[in-house]
C-alpha cells in the first residue's frame, strides 16, 4: 500500500511506511501541556495515529480557575500519515526538534494558536517494554522536551494571550501500547492490574529537570531516568546517578499531597526538588482512559468532534476514569551548594494496583 509518505527518504524496512510492524496496537502520538507563570492556567493537547486501526485523534483542553474544558476529535486516516489535520484541529512542524505549530480553529467554543519554542534538545527516555507473562504490552520511545509558548487561545467568547513565561513540555512517543478497544482474550490466569508512573518534566528559568518511574508492585523501578539540561548548553544533559521520590499522598487517596525528588550526579553531587501540586488536570480530557474518545477508537466515517467540561476537584478520585492526572506543580530546586531556583511543571501520576512502599494492596485503595 503506498501512501504519501513514501515519497520521503524515511523508510527504515522494506515495507511501505503504512506498515508498522503487525500489532495493531502500534501508535504515534504528540503530546504538549503549557501552563501560565504562576501556573494558574494550564492546557494540554494530544493528537494520535493508529495505522492499522487507520484512526487519526486529537483533544485540546483547558484548566481555569477551576474547570476544565475539553475539546474531542477524531476521523478515518485513510492511511495518510502525513495528514495531521482532524476538521478543525491540526499540528504543523515548522523547524523539527525546535519549533511547533497548533491551530485548533473555534470548535465548541474552544480555540487556540499556539507556536511551541524548544528550550534544548529533547531528551531520549529509556525503551519502554512491558511484557504481561509472554504477550508485550509496550514497547515504546519517547523523547521529551521542555519549552516557551506564544499564542493565543479562546474560551467561550475570552482570549488569553501567551505572553511573557508560559513554559511547559511537549513530547513524541511511538511503537506499541494498548489502543482502541479493549483485548477480547487477555492473558491468563488473571492478575491484578499493577502500573505505577509518575513523570515530572519541570521548567526552571535557566535549565529544566526530567525525571520518571515506572514501579512494580514491591516498588522495584524497571524504567526510570533523571536529567538536567541548561538552556544554550550544546554539551549532552547531566545524567543523574541516582534520583528517588519521596510521596506523601493525601490521606485515603492515591493523590500526592507533596513529593521530594533527591538525586545525585555523576560527580557525586547532590540536590533535591521539593514539588507542591497546585492543581489537578484531568488527562481523561486529553483521551487516556476516557471511556468514549479514548486513544483509537473508532467514532464514526466522517470527522467527529465534541466537547466536554467538569471540575476537577469534584470527581472522585477512586473511579478507574479519573485516576491519571497531571498535577501543575510549584517546584523549588536546591543544589549541592545550597542554592535555590524556584520554577513549574506538571506532575503527572498514575497509581493502580498494588505498590509496597505507598501501601497499596488491592486496585484502587488509597493511602491510610
């Protein structure tokens, strides 16, 4: 099958670019969030393809003085991957690695226009894969990147120009993960569901801290990393040695109250991030775990959007749909010498089944 992409020098097998690999479950996705100085306002935007569901989807959502608003859109790919245009919404590439464009033309009241300026290079997280007894359930890159916002997005009639220190994280991530409808023979005999993730990209005013988790049930990381990247620096990032999290949660919840980052460099020096959530985005707003606009599900033939809004603080936290979030965080660094730099980002948590050190036993209890 050959598709407009094979017109570029990219292919990496003998295969046309509309084959990836044959597990259905292969995706490519760009995901972005950007929040205001004083992290009062923050706004997230995903747009994924799913090849061999031939879906394209996208959302843009927005967290204000309390509510968040969703805009949903979803269509047919007609296996175009170079298509990024869903109706009103679309992503454009104007310098790679560096500059980014979204345009999401007023759709049920939500509008944006938004240029993402990268601070530094993009980081490479390690490879993600994740087997459940012999079926893979991800295997996965992702590269991540800290940067400046300008532009404007609408609200119901309002406008919030991105002026002067808007910061946030955009990342690419691509290979196999479960998408779209869920597996009809999973693997047996059961076990109980068991993911623990934590991801805190965080904006400094001369540097930006990366680090994620991915625990097992007895709190054993098999996926995580720490870097620091000083913004005009072409040397490569400072790789961490060691970083751990120190959680309080919020009692009888899986919500972190306050968190601790204490890591040591290759040098042997030390520091420490201490994290404040500020204020919680739902990532069910952006697709992840939505139970309808869901990342690859089939809406309909023709290009579909809607739009959605709640308030954060009033859904439950022990429901399977708004358990993954993104915290927008205060975030205070201390370095080996002493040395404050005060600075955002966003926190994001997905805490299910079991994990020893945090307490948890069965899927959803929370923190005593």
């Amino acid at each position: 099958m050959i598709t407009p992409a094979d017109d570029y020098p990219i292919h990496q097998t003998a295969e046309p670019i509309a084959y990836s690999g044959t597990d259905r479950n292969f995706y490519d996705r760009y995901f972005f969030n950007g929040y205001s100085a004083d992290g009062s306002v923050f706004f997230a935007i995903a747009l994924g393809v799913y090849p061999h569901l031939n879906i394209i989807d996208g959302a843009f959502s927005l967290l204000k003085e309390g509510q968040q608003s969703s805009v949903f859109l979803s269509r047919v790919l007609n296996h175009d991957r170079m298509d990024t245009s869903i109706g009103p919404f679309r992503i454009d590439v104007l310098d790679p690695l560096k500059r980014l464009k979204i345009t999401l033309a007023e759709t049920e009241g939500l509008g944006a226009e938004l240029i993402f300026n990268a601070r530094a290079r993009p980081i490479e997280e390690p490879r993600f894969n994740w087997r459940q007894g012999s079926r893979t359930l991800i295997d996965c890159t992702r590269m991540t990147q800290n940067g400046l916002w300008s532009g404007k997005i609408q609200c119901d009639g309002q406008e919030i120009s991105l002026l002067e220190g808007w910061t946030g994280t955009r990342d690419r991530s691509w290979g196999v993960r479960p998408i779209g409808a869920a597996d009809g023979n999973p693997v047996v005999p059961f076990h109980m569901p068991q993911f623990y993730w934590m991801w805190t990209p965080l904006n400094f005013a001369d540097r930006s801290f990366f680090f994620h988790l991915n625990d097992d049930a007895h709190g054993h990381a098999w996926n995580t990393k720490a870097v620091m990247i000083r913004d005009g620096d072409d040397s490569p990032p400072i790789e961490m040695a060691k970083c751990e999290a120190e959680i309080n949660y919020l009692p009888g919840t899986r919500r972190v109250k306050t968190g601790r980052l204490i890591f040591t460099d290759r040098d042997n020096k030390s520091g420490q991030i201490d994290l404040t959530p500020l204020h919680q985005f739902q990532m069910k707003g952006i697709g992840y775990r939505h139970p309808k606009w869901t990342h690859g599900a089939y809406i309909s033939d023709e290009a579909s959007w809607a739009r959605e809004d709640w308030r954060p603080d009033d859904l439950t936290s022990a429901d399977m749909h708004n358990l993954h979030i993104q915290a927008v965080s205060k975030a205070r660094l201390t370095d080996a010498e002493g040395r404050h730099y005060d600075g955002f980002g966003s926190f994001e948590q997905l805490f299910v089944g079991p994990h020893a050190p945090s307490g948890f036993q069965s899927i959803l209890d929370g923190a005593s």
